[in-house]
C-alpha cells in the first residue's frame, strides 16, 4: 500500500473516530453524576479506591454496579449477585443480536473491543448513525463505534474517580439526588428513537410492565418487560402492515434499558437490600 493511499485512509479514520467521541459526549456528560455516585457508594460498602476503580474500569455497567453494591452492603451471597446482574445486563444480549450482522464481519480483535464497550449508549449512537437508505451492515463504521465507546469508557472511569475523592471528603453524597441521572440518560435515549407507532407501542408496554413488575417485587421483572415489549411492538407492526417491523426490536432494546435504570437508580440507599425493596419503602 503506498503512502499516498495511507495518507488518505487515516484522516477518514481520525474522523470518524472523533464523530463517535463527539456524538457520544452529551450523553457521557449526563452519566457523570452517576459515575460519581457509584465511585462514593462503592467506598461506602467497603471497597477500597483501587477495587472502586478497577469496579468501574472492569465491570463497566453502571446499573448492574450500583445494584451489586447494594446486594454486597446488605449481606447478600455472591450467586445470588450474579444471576441479578446477569438479569440486569441481560439487555445487551439483545444488543448484541441486533449488531450482529455488523459486527460479525469485523476481524476478532474488533468484535472483542466493541463487544466490551457495547452499552446502551454506544448501541444509540451507533444504531442512529447506519440508518439510511443504503443497506446498514455497509454504513457501519467500526471507528465510529470505537470513538463512542472508548469515550464513554473513559468518562465513565473519570466520573467514577471523582466519585472516589468526592465520597472521601464529602459525606451523604447518596442524598443529593444524583441517581436521577441514571433515569434522565435513559430517558434522553430513549425518546429520539421513538419514531414510529410500534416503538411507542413498545415503549409504553415495556414501562407499564416494569412497573408492575417492580411493584410485585418480580426479580426477571427488566427482561420479561423488555421481550414482552418487544412482542408486542412487533405485532403492532404486522398487524398495521408498518414497514420495517425489525426497528421495534432493536429500539425496543432502548425501552427495556430505561426501565432498567429507572428501578435501580435508588441503589445507593444505604439501607438497601434490593433496589426494588428500597422503592417501595419509599413509596410508603
């Protein structure tokens, strides 16, 4: 490969790698006072700054975080913290089945390092930016992706570490409301991609199924919501004869996603033993 055709290839790369990292700073900007609550709340179980840290830089799932944190502070045996968090980030399954036909093709360093940085905001950026009229497994920009997720990887650590400092100076951090901004990043998700009276179908589903869920203390509640959701917005769609029923599923994915940060954004109560005990203590 010559130089000049090397020169033309790495700007294309440099920018699509800085569009993904511009496209996902709102949305990194919004998680900050989450990743701050989960940097405090992890001390405030115990952990030390380094295993705060290295929670955050290995783990990298806020709500399944802050829902483990909880469960560890309240005594909770380890198997019982895996299969929930396993419910928890269930959703990105579903991510990840809709990304497929994009990402199989890529060599298997890329499938593993976008594999490890899919979240829901990487799957919202991403799955807004191959739509079009082309077909979208040749749209797919795997440098676009990198930059979305590799920013919001690294504003989620920074935001943790500020936590981390904030939580050993400052005390009841858990009371300033920050956990608010689990639910506004996945409401702000979630509401651009509503386009279409299926995904609104399946959005509306998917919330009053969580609720009731959380209401009845139904530990699958997030994942029986999400399919549930999901089934419905498809049979909306065949049945009105919509285009392109397949969009439902994957948006839907963004609904189940919201929900699931809606429920477990009251994990850093202290005296929590699940995030959904905690709501309807509240409630009360």
């Amino acid at each position: 490969m010559g130089t000049a055709e090397l020169t033309s290839i790495t700007p294309t790369k440099s920018r699509s790698f800085l569009k993904g990292a511009l496209a996902v700073m709102p949305l990194t900007i919004a998680v900050v006072p989450w990743g701050i609550l989960a940097g405090s709340f992890a001390l405030e179980v115990g952990l030390t700054p380094v295993e705060s840290q290295a929670m955050s830089a290995i783990i990298f799932a806020g709500s399944a975080q802050l829902v483990a944190l909880g469960m560890i502070k309240a005594g909770i045996g380890i198997g019982s913290i895996l299969i929930t968090t396993l419910l928890i980030t269930s959703r990105h399954l579903l991510y990840a089945m809709a990304m497929r036909t994009h990402i199989s093709p890529l060599p298997l360093k890329w499938r593993l390092g976008l594999g490890f940085l899919l979240t829901d905001e990487l799957f919202a950026i991403a799955n807004q930016a191959h739509k079009g009229d082309t077909p979208a497994q040749h749209q797919f920009d795997r440098w676009y992706a990198l930059g979305g997720g590799l920013t919001f990887y690294i504003g989620w650590n920074i935001a943790t570490l500020l936590g981390i400092v904030a939580g050993q100076s400052i005390e009841n951090l858990d009371e300033l409301g920050l956990d608010f901004a689990i639910a506004a990043t996945f409401i702000a998700i979630v509401v651009p991609t509503v386009n279409k009276p299926s995904i609104l179908v399946c959005v509306l589903v998917s919330l009053t199924l969580a609720v009731v869920c959380a209401v009845f203390t139904i530990q699958a509640g997030l994942l029986i919501a999400a399919i549930l959701g999901m089934a419905a917005g498809m049979t909306y769609a065949k049945l009105t004869n919509e285009g392109n029923s397949g969009s439902a599923v994957s948006n839907t994915a963004h609904s189940g996603s919201s929900q699931s940060a809606a429920a477990h954004s009251v994990t850093a109560d202290p005296a929590a033993e699940s995030s959904v005990t905690v709501n309807k203590d509240e409630n009360l």
